[in-house]
C-alpha cells in the first residue's frame, strides 16, 4: 500500500491496516530479534574471550601482590593498604569457601536427580533419606552464588590491575575512608540500591527461578518432600496441561485462558469508558458539588475491598439481600443464580468489578481532562462541531493518546486481578476438570493448584503460562500503540 | 434578531435538559455507590442474640443493638488496658518533664561541657528507667524478673539510641524538640537541655512501649486488629523508604545497570505473584516466621520485594528540574546531601502517597496472610479473620459480626483515606499518564 492510500483511510481501518501489518511483518521482526540475538551472544562471547586474555595478561605482567590475588581475594589490596576492600573481598571468599564445601557442593552434586535416597521408616523411627525441594531450592541458590563468585573474583582482579597501573604511574590509591565517603557520592547508588536489591533477589529471583524449574519436574501431592522424592520430568507438565484429553487439562485451560482474556478486556475497557463518562459529567461546566460527586464515588476506592467485596458478594447471594427482596416484592419466584450459573457469575462479577473500578478511571480521567487545552474546544465550537464529534475528535483520542500506557498496565493487572474474583465467588461455580470453576483465572486456579491441591507442578506451569501471554500482549501492543514507546510525540 | 433569541433560548433549555440529566445520573449512580455500605452498617446493628446473626429477609434491624460490637471486644481487657496505658502515659510524661527540668537545671549550673552532659544524663536516665520498669512491673502484677532480658536489652537499646539521636540533632533545626513537651528553651546552655529532653523522651516511649505491648489479653478480633495495624505501620515506613531509594536511584542517579535493572523488573512483573507463594513460605519457615510469627514474616514479604513498584514515584523524581541537583553539586553537595536535602523536601506528595499506599496495602491481603498464618489465629490479620467469619462453615451466623468488624476497619481507613486524598489523586493521575 502506499502511503497516500494509508492515508485516506479512516482510524478504524488504519487500526486494522497496522494490526495486519503487524502479523505480516512478524516473521521478520521475529527473525532479525534472533539475529539482534545471535549478535548478542556473539559479543557477550567476545566479550568473555577478551576477558580471560586480560585475565592471563594481567598475571603475565603482575607484580607478587596481583598474582596472589589470583588466588587469595583481597590480598592485593590489602597489601597495598586498601584494608577496607581487601578485607571484604577475603571474608567473601571465605564465606564462599565455607559454604561451598559445607553445602554447596553437596546440593550441587545431586541437582540432576534431585535426591536418590528414600525416606523409610525402621520400625517407629522414621529415616529421612534426601529432601528434593531443599535439593533444588539450595541448588539454584549455590548456582547463584558460584556466579557472583566469579564476577567478584574478576572484578578483585581488574581492580589489581588498575590499582597497579596507578600506582606506577605515581598516582596514591584510595584509602579505606575514601571509599567509605563514595558510597554517599560518586557510589550513592549502590548505597541506595543494596538493600532492595537483595530483597528482590532472595524474594522474587530466586524463587521464580526455583517455580520455573518445578515446572518440570512432579513435585505434587504424591511427591511431597520431606516423605517422598520429586525429580524431572522434562515438558510431560506442559503436555498435561495443554493437550486435550481425559487425564490432561487442555480443555479446561484453554476455558480459563479464554474467560481470563474476556474479563481482563471488559474490566479494562468498560471501566475506562464510564470513567471517562463519569469524569466528562462530573467536569462539565456548571454542574454544581463536583467534589461531593467525586467523594462519593471514591469511597469504593478508600474502603478495602475484603470488607467491601465480601460484603457485596453476600447480598447477591442466593439468600442474600437482593434475592430475598426482590421474591418478597414478588418480581421473581426463584432466587436469581447469580453465584452458582456460570453465566450469571461471570456477568455479575463484570458487574460489580465496574463498582469498583469506575472511580479509579474517574479520577485518572479527571486529571487529563482538565489538561486537554481549551481553545481545542473553542476553535471545534467555531467550526460548529456538536458535542459528540467533540468527544470523537478531540476528547478520545487526546485520552487513548495519553493514557495508552496505562490501559497496557491496567489490562496486565486484571489479568493477574486476584482479588476481586477470590473474594466474590472464589471461582465458583465449580464443574471443570482440573478443579477449575468457570469464574477462575488462571491466577485463581494456580491458587488453588498451590493451596487446596498441592498440585505444584502444574501451578508452576500455569505460572510460566501467565508471563508467555502477558509477555505476548505486551509485545504487540507495545508495537501498535505509539505512545507506549515514546509519550512525548504527541502535540 | 428574534430568530436569534429563539435560537438562543432553545440553547439554553437545551442546556439545562442536559444537566438535569447528568444530576439524574449522577444521583443514581451515588445511591447506588453508597448503599451497600448503608447496609454493611444497618446490618451491623442487627443482634445476632435477639434477632439472628446469618442471612435474613429483612434488612433494618427490629431492635438497634451493639451486641456485635460488644461481641468483637469480649473476652479482652481492652477498656482496663487503655486505662492503665492511659495513666502510666501521664505519669510517664510527668516524671519526663520534671526529670528534663532538674537535670537541665544542674547541667546549666555546673556550666558542663557536651560530654559530661551526655554522661550525666545517661546515667539519669539509666536510673529512672529501672525505677519506672519497677512501677510499671508493679502496676501490672508482675515482677522485675519475669522480663529481666527485654528490660534491660530496652535499657541500653534506648539510653544509646537516644543519645546519638539527641546529638545528632543538636546541631539542626530546633522545631524538632520544641514540640516534645519536656523541653525548654530559653539560655545559653540550650545544647545540654536539647539533650536531656530528647533522650529523655525517647526512653519514656520505649518504656510505654514496652509496658503496652506485652500484657493486654485480646480478643481474636482486636488481636487481629492489632497484627493488620502493626504489619501496616511497619511496612509503611520500610516499604516507603525502600521506594523512594529505588526510584531516586533510578530517576536521578546515572550508572552502569540502571537499564538492564529496570529492563529486570519489568520481565519480574509478568510473573503472577502468587506463582512463588510455596517458596517464600518456606524461606520464611526457614526463619521461624510463619504461623504465630505470621506479623513479622508478613512484613518481610510486602517489604522485600517492594522496590519493584517504584514507577510512580520514579515518574514523579523525572519532573524536578535536574538543575537543582547540579547547582548543589556544584556549591559541593555530596549526591547524599542532594538527595536528603533538595529533593526530598520538595517530594513531599509522593512521599505522603508511598507511605498512604504502603499502609492500606496490608488490610486487604488475604492470600498471603492466610497462607503464612495457616490456621494460627494468633497470625490472623483482620482480612483472613473476617474472611473466615464469612466463608466457613464453622462459622454460621457470623454475618453480622463480619458487618461491624468490617465497620470498624472501614471507618478508620475512609478517613485517613479521605483526609489524604489529594496525594492520592495527584499520585495516580501522575503515575497513569507516565505508566
């Protein structure tokens, strides 16, 4: 097509147009991220060559303090007088020596099986034989740890070097109080960094890595460590739950991946649009008590929600509130099923999820609003645009162009949004296999996988599957909407 | 000309067709917003004694009572114990003041230099702390002994930690220690008196503290409470200072990794949260914190991870004029001063935000609570408690306890929410349109 013809047509039909260019281009895209890959991996192993030549060079023309680095970290600089680092980078060793030859090498060494020794009882007494789950968790760690061993013995040694290079080109070295004074200056980022860093390591890294590799094994209710062993199983866990069959839970995903993206698509943008509806009536002028308006609405916002929600989830309950009332007005004779018919609960829970939901957009809509200049509107008035060409030329596009990011984060939050499913119906009504109800997500089925079955394996494949999709998603859109790449475009 | 008018007029009524239809809808959707907790309070009146506590068919309550209310405290000393923390607050405050007074008074008149102020004081301090820990054992019915360890590690903990502190803002600003009741100032010997007035009133709160935290008996409700209240002020100091480091690092501060650090959190938050829920219980198992030490286990777990939701504040840090920051650098500012002594200050909305969002956080957590308290009621925060109250089958006729614990949850939250709106508002749209 060219460009002239692109651009004749009509923003739906430029929509289409880019969404099938997208597909159209994918091989290609896909291709040259391989070989953006490919070249990545290339430099990273130029990279590690060079470094083990400097390695070599370094000790060829190493003076006795940088060559004993080599083999006791920390004795370089501590020889120079650099104490402060010298002594760290010791201790690291010898923390790291102690821990490897104390556990580390024993986990290491049985990560391929995950243990081999029953657990077995003589007579009373039971004999704990290996223990998989501690198995693979101080596995990872132990990976974890050789590979920050390597990077600080490379960096105890480039630090030799330079240290070395200065001093016989007359230059003094830092001292042990200078290096204390950087990490509120030139170094303050690692000042500020250290803490959370650790903590997003030992509490999210590892143990997703751990998930992931739980993913292929059949660590499950009949696996359970300390009692019995797991070990791996390569992909069977990814075949159980994606291919269809009587033992296998492909049908049951593949309705929960569904109702997961219609929920995620109708909590995101029906909430979006009556915001903005709401924000656009609550803005126009002459409307009076804005922020009375406004403080009601919120206040779904400021109440939490296990109050709030549990609460709601009671009066549409069979014998709740609404039920009872509207049998005793005689509108219905049955009660409304609107926790046990699949199609009722997933309809009340789109519902009540605008109840809370609306607000948020309400303000977040408020706030652009009022930034959409105004002589856009005066100069459309002039022209003699109504107020629905307004809105449709002027208003909508302004907000998507705006909040484009947002509705990515918002669709990936309801995805992932727990609680508003767990404490209405908790994914009931139930009736899939894989004990999955037709209100879960997938996030409330690998709950309960987790929880109430200890089926791990399969939560854990569930997991990876969350971030495939999510990853996916984010990808094409972060491709079709403009403002994702870059917010300042816009004018 | 009278075209014009009629033109005009239909304009007009036109106009105010359109907003009685907005007022309509408005009025509507304000009903609908406000009922359910219309009704969470009514039902809350409903006795569950007289009348019955599960599901009825009639919403207004026949009698007005408190029995849920009451039924939420029972079991607990709770009014006897706000008494005595009541009392021994006073009296703690008293002993304070006249304490400051005479120490600052002898230290004014021996002319003492800084040192052997601060000596003087601790030793003050150490004997006064042991003779109230001897008054407080003894208002409470219990001997010294019984809490030698806590009282003394309290002792030393508190006459440093005090000290140091005192020191350290002896040299600032004095608006500090003019709000701390036992203070004077009005000589030359400020300094000593500054002092002992701050030492001094940080052993009396580490006192009270210890007095209050040990021996109320709660009730399961007002234990619960007390856990969510803790875990969320404990987690909205940490967790707001773990953000604000995180996102002045990454906003302000230019150094190799920042890229592949956030590039790093980015693909980290695809992941469902709940995917690595076994693992942290186990890590946290390792450490002894799960079950009844489910409160301390819980605030590891918000706070460890918290440095990964630093987009809002980070868009925040992006908009202060860099030039700020290179103007004090220049004057010789270390990267530290800048950041505690420029940008802070002028980050007061998204600090107050962080800390807002941090604190509400943890009274709606059920999963994790639930999951780490494993049926220890004594690790129950107020979300897995009410939650039981109302989906178990133990508990039938618990509805209308759940409505007044709700209520008494809510009505707190609301308000501190609402007084604190602004910030949220601003903190939102900012972080929405940057994403």
């Amino acid at each position: 097509m060219v460009d002239l013809d692109y651009l004749k047509l009509s923003k739906p039909q430029k929509m289409l147009h880019d969404l099938g260019q997208f597909f159209v281009r994918l091989p290609g895209r896909i291709g040259g991220g391989l070989k953006g890959l490919a070249l990545a991996v290339g430099r990273c192993l130029k990279g590690l060559g060079l470094s083990i030549a400097d390695l070599f060079t370094t000790f060829k023309n190493g003076d006795w303090k940088t060559r004993l680095s080599y083999l006791v970290m920390g004795s370089g600089s501590m020889a120079r007088g650099q104490w402060g680092r010298g002594i760290l980078f010791f201790l690291f060793q010898t923390v790291f020596n102690l821990y490897m030859v104390n556990f580390g090498i024993g986990y290491l060494s049985k990560l391929n099986t995950l243990g081999v020794v029953e657990t077995y009882k003589e007579g009373r007494k039971t004999v704990y034989g290996d223990n998989s789950f501690l198995i693979l968790l101080y596995g990872v760690l132990t990976l974890f740890f050789v590979a920050a061993f390597i990077y600080t013995w490379r960096v105890n040694i480039k630090q030799n070097k330079i240290s070395q290079q200065l001093l016989a080109s007359g230059h003094k070295l830092k001292s042990t109080k200078d290096d204390l004074a950087s990490l509120a200056d030139s170094q303050f980022h690692k000042t500020l960094l250290a803490l959370p860093t650790l903590g997003v390591f030992v509490f999210t890294i590892l143990p997703i890595f751990f998930m992931i590799l739980v993913a292929f094994t059949n660590f499950d209710y009949n696996h359970q460590p300390p009692a019995k062993l797991f070990t791996w199983v390569g992909l069977e866990n990814f075949r159980t739950l994606l291919s269809s069959g009587t033992a296998s839970y492909g049908d049951t995903f593949r309705q929960v991946l569904f109702w997961t993206l219609v929920w995620a698509f109708f909590a995101t943008f029906l909430n979006y649009f009556l915001g903005m509806f709401v924000a656009i009536m609550i803005n126009k002028k002459g409307i009076k008590l804005k922020k009375v308006w406004r403080t009601i609405l919120v206040m779904t916002i400021a109440i939490p929600q296990f109050v709030s929600l549990l609460y709601v989830s009671k009066m549409f309950a069979a014998d709740g509130l609404i039920n009872t009332y509207l049998m005793k007005w005689h509108w219905i004779s049955q009660p409304i099923p609107f926790w046990t018919d699949p199609g009722w609960a997933r309809f009340t829970i789109i519902l009540i999820n605008i109840w809370i939901g609306i607000p948020y957009l309400m303000l977040i809509a408020t706030g652009i609003l009022m930034n959409i200049p105004a002589d856009l509107y005066e100069s459309a008035r002039i022209d003699g645009a109504n107020a629905m060409q307004m809105y449709g030329k002027i208003t909508l596009p302004y907000m998507l162009f705006v909040t484009g990011p947002y509705l990515l984060t918002s669709f990936t939050g309801n995805i992932n949004n727990f609680n508003v499913i767990f404490l209405l119906s908790q994914g009931k009504p139930m009736g899939l296999t894989g004990n999955a109800g037709h209100t879960d997500l997938l996030i409330t089925w690998l709950y309960r996988m987790t929880v109430s079955d200890t089926n791990y394996k399969i939560a854990a494949v569930i997991g990876i599957m969350v971030f495939v999709v999510l990853a996916v998603i984010n990808l094409v859109v972060y491709n079709l909407i403009p403002s994702v790449k870059n917010e300042e475009d816009f004018q | 000309m009278a075209d014009n008018n009629v033109k005009l007029r239909s304009k007009k009524g036109h106009e105010r067709r359109v907003n009685g239809t907005i007022y309509t809808v408005l009025t509507v959707m304000s009903i609908v917003w406000l009922v359910p907790f219309v009704f969470l309070v009514l039902q809350s009146f409903r006795s569950y004694k007289l009348e019955k506590g599960g599901m009825v068919d009639y919403l207004i309550p026949k009698t007005f009572s408190l029995d849920n209310y009451a039924f939420l405290f029972e079991d607990s000393n709770f009014f006897s114990w706000c008494g005595k923390a009541i009392l021994l607050a006073v009296a703690v405050a008293l002993a304070v003041t006249l304490l400051t007074h005479l120490v600052g008074r002898a230290l004014d008149r021996a002319d003492a230099s800084r040192s052997r102020a601060t000596l003087t004081l601790g030793a003050a301090m150490a004997l006064c702390y042991v003779a109230l820990a001897v008054v407080a054992g003894a208002v409470h019915g219990q001997a010294l002994g019984q809490r030698l360890v806590p009282a003394l590690l309290g002792l030393v903990l508190f006459v440093a930690a005090g000290v140091i502190f005192a020191r350290i803002y002896l040299k600032q600003d004095d608006k500090l220690l003019r709000s701390i009741p036992g203070y004077v100032a009005e000589d030359k010997h400020e300094g000593a008196k500054k002092v002992a007035a701050l030492a001094a009133e940080f052993w009396a709160l580490a006192l009270l503290c210890q007095c209050i935290v040990a021996p109320m008996e709660a009730s399961q409700y007002i234990r619960w409470y007390g856990n969510t209240l803790t875990i969320a002020l404990f987690t909205a100091a940490i967790q707001t200072v773990i953000v604000l480091s995180v996102s002045y690092a990454l906003s302000r501060l230019r150094f190799k990794g920042r890229k592949l650090i956030m590039n790093t959190v980015l693909v980290l938050g695809l992941f469902p949260g709940f995917l690595t829920m076994i693992t942290l219980y186990f890590l946290l198992k390792q450490m002894g914190l799960t079950q009844a030490g489910a409160v301390p286990g819980l605030i590891l777990i918000y706070c460890a991870s918290s440095g990964m939701g630093y987009y809002i504040s980070k868009g925040f840090f992006d908009t202060i004029p860099k030039s700020l920051d290179e103007s004090a650098r220049i004057d010789g500012a270390t990267r530290f001063q800048v950041f505690l002594k420029i940008i802070m200050p002028l980050a007061k909305p998204i600090v107050i935000y962080t800390v807002l969002m941090a604190f509400m956080a943890p009274w709606g957590d059920y999963v994790f609570a639930s999951y780490v308290a494993f049926g220890h009621q004594e690790g129950y925060n107020v979300a897995v408690g009410l939650y039981n109250w109302v989906n178990t089958n133990d508990f039938q006729n618990y509805f209308t306890r759940f409505c007044a614990g709700g209520v008494l949850v809510a009505v707190p939250i609301t308000a501190l929410f609402m007084a604190l709106q602004k910030y949220y508002v601003e903190g939102v749209t900012g972080g929405a349109v940057k994403g």
